[in-house]
C-alpha cells in the first residue's frame, strides 16, 4: 500500500498489498509531506517516516474498502502495532518514506 503525495493532492495506490506501507514523495521534504497530508499526518521519531492517519487511508481506498479489504486491512494495523509502528493514540499508521 502506497500513498502518493504530489503538491496538495494524495492517492492511495495499490490498496490490496497489505505488506507494506510507503508514502511516496518525489520531491517533497517531510515538513511539505505533513503539509499536505494536514490534520492527517503527523511527524515520526523515525528519520524518512511520518505517520498517516489509519482513518485516512480507509477513506482513500475508495470502492476497494469492502469487506474483505476490511478484514486485510484491520490485519495490517494490527501487525503494525505489535512492531511500533502506529502513533500512541494508536490512531495512525507509520508510513516510509520513499523518494518514488
């Protein structure tokens, strides 16, 4: 799972690869990436990591949310929590990121 941020816009792409979770920002710093993504993002402790809001990415994924995304999904978080990887709150997900 890929979210691309390109100016003020983001996308979800490959919203079935549970495996992984990037932010792809070619030519953006991190400050301009947790600009874009606003209220939805916030910084990472982790150098080239920011985290996403999970609430987010669900709404991103569109039509492809259904249930068995769903399933998949919840699945994914939960990997991500046993190894660090949402924020406190546990509200968001930590995403690298990826130059492209």
């Amino acid at each position: 799972m890929r979210i691309s941020v390109n100016g003020s816009d983001t996308s979800l792409l490959e919203p079935d690869v549970f495996t992984a979770f990037d932010v792809l920002a070619p030519s953006l710093s991190t400050d301009q990436v947790l600009a874009v993504l606003g209220g939805h993002g916030s910084p990472s402790a982790e150098p080239d990591h920011v985290f996403v809001a999970i609430a987010a990415v669900r709404s991103m994924a569109g039509d492809a949310a259904d249930r068995d995304w769903e399933e998949q999904f919840q699945a994914m978080i939960a990997y991500a929590a046993s190894k660090g990887w949402l924020n406190d709150a546990g509200d968001k997900i930590m995403g690298h990121l990826a130059p492209n």
